[in-house]
C-alpha cells in the first residue's frame, strides 16, 4: 500500500507539473513564431497612443507580408513586471518599449541588443530621445516629455511678479519673491503646488530631481558613477532639500497635494502648479494659463528627459528584422502621429514642421525648446532602480519635514552600499 | 488480505484527492519558503547579470543596522498590539448584539459584513478621501466640535497608523463578528434557562456560560487576527506608502517595496524569514497560552 501511495502521489505530482508547463507553454509570448515578430507595448491603457503603435506596424505588415509584426499592448502598471517576469522565462518579444531609466538597468542585464541605428539618423532626434549606455545606442523614442511651471498669469502680474522665459528664467530669489507675493495676495489657497499627491515612485524622481540638479546637486556622481556621496548630502543638495521643505513649512505647497493637482489649478485653487506635458491639454480651460520654465537655482534651470522608447531583445531570433522595424519607423510622419494624437513632443525637428503648433513661434513650441536647453536625462546607470527608490523616499521623507541632513546621508549610505555590493554596476 | 487490498484503493483515492491541493502547496508555498530561506543568505537580485553568491549573514546584519526595519517592527507589533484585543473584543460586543431574537437582526448582522466582502483596496482608497484634511472624518469632526479639530490625518506621523487602525478594525471586524457568532449558536440555549431560573443576570451569563462556551472560537480568532494584523500590507501601500516619516512602515511593507521596486531579493528574503520566525514565535505562544489545560 506504501509504494502504490507513493508511486500515485508521484504521477499526481508529475501531471500537475506536465498540465502546468503545458499550460505554459500553449501562451507563446515568445519573440517569434513562425514568421512573425511581436512588439510588446506599455500603452494598453491608452487608446490614441496605441492606435499610432498599431497602425506603425499595419504599415510595417502591409509592405513585409512575410515578416509581420504582431503588437501586444499591456497596463502600464504591469508592463515592467511583464517584461522582467518574460525576460527570466527567456520569452521577451523582439520588439519592446521600455522607459527610458529603466533602458540601462536591462541593457546590463542582458535583455537589451544594442541597437544598428545610423547615425545620421540618431542626430536628428532630440537628445533625449536616444537611450545609451556605456557608449552604445539601446533605445530611441517617438517622442518626448517635458516638465513645466503651469501658472496663472493674471496671479503673477497682480502680484507684481516678472513672467519669466526660456532665455530668462527666474532666479530662485525671484521665485522666492514671487512665491511670497502671490501668497500674501490672498486670493488662492495654494500658492504653488508641488504635486505631492503621487504615491508612486517616479514623479518624486522625474519630478524633484531637476530642482536638485538646478541647485548643482544630482542622484549620483555623474563622472563616475561610483558613488553619491557628495552630490546628494552635501552642501548644495542640503539648500535643495531646505528648500523643498521650505516650500511646505511657509505654506506655498501643501504636505500632500490632492491627487490632481492639476484640476485643483484649473479649478482656481492654486497659482502656480508644477506639472508636465501631459497635463498641457487641459491648460486652455485656464484662461489666463501660461507655462514657465522651473526657476534656476545657479545651475542653470533644468527638467527631466526621457520617456518611452523602443529597443530590440537580445533573444530576438531575428534581430535584423527587429532593427529595420525601428529604423523604417523612426520617420517624421509617424512621430508627428504621436504628436497629433497626444500632449507629446515630437522626437525631431522634421516631425515638428508638420504638426500645427510645434513650428517655430508655435503655441506648443516651448516645451519642444525646453526640452532641448534644459532637458537633463535621469542618470544613465544600470543601477537606476535603486537609485530613484532612495531618492523618492528621501524627497518623501524631507517634503513630511524629516531632518533634511540625516536623511540625505543615509540616502548616500544606502546608495553607496548598493553600488559596492553590485561592483559599481559594471563603472 | 481483502481489508488490505480495500484499504489500498482507498489510500490511493484519498491520496489523488488531496493532490491538487498538495502540489498546489507544495509549489506555491514550500517551494518559495525554501527559495527564500536559502536566498536569504545569498545577495540575489531581482535583475543582474551577476551569478548568485554566498554572503552568509550579511543580509541579517544590515538588518540590524536598519532604522526602517526597526521602525517598521515596533509599528508592526503596535499594530497587532491595539487591533487583536481591540478588534475581537468589538467583533464579539456586535456578535452578542446581533445574537438576539428580533426583527431585523438579518440587516446589521448584513450591513456589518457589507466591509468584509468590500475589496480591502476600494476600502483603503475611500478612506484615503475621508482622511483628507477637507475629507469626511474631518467635516464630521467640525460639525461635532464646532472646528476646534483639525488633523491631518494621514500625513502626520502621530495618527497616521492609528487612523489605519481604525479603519482596519472597521473593515475586518465584521468577518470575526460572525465567526462569534457561530460560536455562540453552538451555546445550547437551555443553559441560559437554567441560569436565569437560577437567578443568574445578564452579565453572569455571560460570564459563566458564554464566555466558557466560547472556548475554541476565541483561540481560532485570536490566531486568525494576529497573523492578519502582522502582516499588514495593503491598507498601508494604497493610503501611505509607509510614510510620513516610517510612521506606517511595516515588515512586509519593507519587504515588498525592498524585494520589488529597489530589486533586492535577498534583503528581502532576510527580511520576509525574520517575519515568518516571529509569526511562528506569536502562534506557538498563543498556542501554549491557550493550550487545553487538564484541570
């Protein structure tokens, strides 16, 4: 009776695990079959941007009926993990998007072929379009983002307060000036919101980081990236990190801003609200909206680059499809479709000309040439993840009026340990 | 030979009807308890090329030296500390409530487990809305003291976690009023007869009937809530995200948010050990403590 039970709970076991692979297995997410190429998408949730995905590839399939190229869009929210769970089952598609600070960290861990772009084509796209690492080219982008200081201009001129310009941007003693004048004016009950109602992680490192940048300060130490030590605890990441919390302790932002900071602005309860691109739409309900550059806090003024891009696996079977794939699609047509559909700016010049109110002198020019002089890419470092995680803590942990100091010099700590324990990530 | 031969055939049956959940067990819980015991003493990572290495207990010293895990721990045991007795102890005053013969007991006995079969993370976001300072809880609060009050509550780290507690105990306490419940219908009802025949009041029924009746509910309730209340998770990644200031971190939010989104696998299997050492710690004391006692 023993081995009977024994030898049942065996074959239980071994058919369990069979229906399982099976079950596996019959979901080919892999990066071909057959004659096709899968794209993976992040833009399920969006509709009008995966239109533009889909109709890239109808074009692709319509001219290569031999080589077609399948799209699988996925929730945002699950893409990364999508990808990471694919890439340990060996399953990645050819073709993927990524974000462009994560492009890195994969390119380390071998998801990512470098890419056989050409040059000439590379040098029409915006800078920060363009995702490298160690020298090679993994990932380029349709389009942009921008960050922008969304204002009320009758509060400022009420106020007394300059409107500043790209060539001219505020000082952070201007800024200060302005905050304390449009504050006293009385009229709305948030002067500049921060936009802190985020839980998530990448708006505090998207989002802040600039600021810090534009005091001098950054996440790592860019000639190196073998440590943070200095860049992000010392003197002028301290006035960085004063002043953030200053902003909540004088009252301008609030501790946690509700979670649509940019309704709460078009609905006339703050001046001035930090916000990107992606909130411009709605900037006409305002009637008297205008969008500033960040102020500069000696640095110079500065705002994130970097969104999502497209990059080819290295498990691609067929990696030379993959890379034409890219290299067709990267026209101005299709990036002026992406521009069309959606707040976005387009990733070249070319593709600027043919979308009303990208040209020069355009209504949305500024953020194309904001993004040119002030776009600063998030370190470009396999050890991003980790970075930005203790970075977003930190900033959550200042903006809630923790000691600024001590907080900094465990954020250096905890990075600095990372970078050891990972042989500095390949640096 | 014949008995034998029957209890073969029903061995093996018993055995192919237990498989599905054995092997669903055994690869969803005893693989990955495995997995991270030994990657506990490993510095694995979520993405890297780097092969796996030993490094011996140099995840359990870092947690030493971790101020957040410390923090997340004394909230985690603070946690479990108010809402056990707290929550059992509300779950069985409406389980006694709900227990009389009346019209419309039905009705509350539903509306107080309408929370229950309410997804925790709904709960947590319209909680989030009345903890707003111009939230619910607050406007109530002004109308009520005429606006001497006003907190706010989630982002001050004095009430944060004890505003989470509240609306834990909220939602949870209803499933625990009915497991109450069922065990005072098991109370046979002519003890309370012969109690009040006896002259016996209400409160030395309850003293003297109930609550020895009620025996094997309170250990199966007491262990149920302080494994959910140490594992508290959701509440805190929907409403705070551990802020401010660590004031709502816990060890499994710790280690969810090490493990996930700064990709360190093997901190956070040092992290997740530790938790379950202390569960197992908190069951077996609770088991000696409510041991049956030969009398």
């Amino acid at each position: 009776m023993r081995m009977s039970a024994k030898r049942t709970l065996r074959w239980g076991v071994a058919a369990a695990l069979v229906a399982a692979a099976a079950a596996c297995g019959s979901d080919n997410a892999g990066g071909s079959s057959g004659d096709s190429l899968t794209l993976w998408t992040h833009n399920a949730g969006n509709p009008q941007e995966l239109a533009v995905v889909e109709q890239i590839a109808a074009d692709w399939n319509a001219a290569h009926p031999d080589k077609k190229v399948t799209v699988r869009a996925f929730p945002q929210a699950a893409y990364n993990e999508a990808v990471v769970s694919a890439a340990t089952a060996k399953k990645l598609p050819c073709i993927l998007d990524t974000d462009a600070p994560t492009v890195p960290n994969w390119a380390y861990a071998g998801y990512l072929e470098p890419l056989d772009i050409p040059d000439d084509l590379l040098a029409k796209q915006l800078p920060s379009t363009v995702g490298k690492y160690q020298g090679k080219t993994y990932s380029v982008g349709y389009y942009e983002a921008a960050l922008g200081l969304f204002a009320r201009k009758s509060a400022l001129t009420a106020a007394g307060v300059r409107v500043p310009t790209l060539e001219q941007p505020w000082t952070g003693a201007e800024f200060d000036q302005a905050l304390q004048k449009v504050k006293a004016g009385g009229k709305y009950p948030i002067t500049f919101d921060l936009g802190t109602g985020d839980t998530g992680t990448e708006w505090w490192t998207y989002g802040y980081s600039p600021f810090l940048q534009s005091f001098g300060g950054d996440l790592i130490d860019r000639t190196s990236y073998k440590s943070a030590s200095g860049v992000l605890n010392g003197d002028k990441a301290l006035a960085w990190a004063t002043w953030m919390q200053g902003l909540v302790k004088k009252g301008y932002s609030p501790q946690k801003s509700s979670a649509d900071a940019f309704a709460d602005f078009v609905n006339g309860k703050s001046a001035m609200v930090w916000s990107g691109i992606w909130n411009s739409g709605s900037l006409s309900k305002v009637d008297d909206g205008v969008v500033l550059p960040p102020p500069d806090f000696g640095n110079g003024a500065k705002v994130g680059g970097g969104s999502w891009q497209w990059a080819v696996s290295s498990s691609c079977p067929d990696k030379a499809t993959a890379m034409e794939y890219l290299r067709t699609s990267l026209t101005a047509k299709n990036m002026a479709a992406f521009a069309q559909k959606q707040n976005v700016i387009p990733a070249s010049e070319e593709a600027a000309a043919l979308v009303p109110g990208w040209q020069p002198g355009g209504e949305k020019r500024f953020f194309l040439d904001e993004s040119k002089e002030l776009a600063m890419v998030r370190p470009p470092t396999p050890g991003y993840p980790y970075l930005t995680t203790t970075f977003a803590k930190a900033t959550q942990d200042i903006v809630a009026g923790g000691d600024p100091k001590q907080i900094l010099d465990r954020a250096v700590a905890e990075i600095d340990r990372d970078l050891k324990s990972n042989d500095y990530y390949g640096f | 030979m014949r008995a034998r031969m029957q209890g073969g055939g029903q061995g093996r049956t018993g055995l192919l009807m237990v498989a599905p959940a054995g092997v669903l067990l055994i690869l969803f819980f005893f693989v990955p308890v495995a997995l991270g015991f030994a990657l506990s003493f490993t510095d694995a990572r979520l993405i890297s090329p780097k092969p796996l290495e030993f490094v011996g207990l140099e995840n359990f010293q870092r947690l030493l030296d971790d101020p957040v895990f410390w923090t997340s721990l004394r909230n985690t045991l603070f946690f479990a500390a108010v809402i056990v007795p707290a929550q059992s102890g509300f779950a069985l005053l409406l389980a006694v409530l709900v227990n009389v013969k009346m019209r419309g007991t039905n009705l509350f006995r539903m509306l107080y487990f309408v929370p229950v079969v309410t997804s925790i993370v709904v709960v947590s976001i319209l909680w989030r809305f009345m903890y707003q300072p111009d939230g619910l809880v607050n406007s109530m609060l002004h109308w009520m003291t005429g606006n001497v009050v006003r907190v706010d509550w989630l982002n001050d780290t004095s009430t944060a976690l004890p505003a989470i507690m509240f609306m834990s105990a909220w939602q949870a306490v209803g499933f625990h009023m009915v497991i109450w419940l069922a065990g005072l219908q098991t109370i046979p009802g002519e003890l309370y007869e012969a109690a009040e025949i006896d002259g016996a009041g209400r409160w030395h029924q309850f003293r003297f009937i109930t609550w020895p009746g009620l025996r094997s509910t309170r250990t199966f309730i007491l262990v149920t809530i302080t494994i959910a209340a140490l594992s508290l998770f959701t509440q805190i990644h929907v409403m705070t995200g551990g802020g401010p200031l660590d004031a709502t971190s816990t060890v499994v939010f710790q280690a969810v948010r090490v493990g996930y989104q700064q990709q360190q696998t093997a901190y956070a299997s040092a992290i997740s050990l530790v938790f379950f050492l202390l569960v197992l710690a908190v069951s077996l004391i609770q088991r000696w403590l409510t041991r049956e006692r030969s009398a």
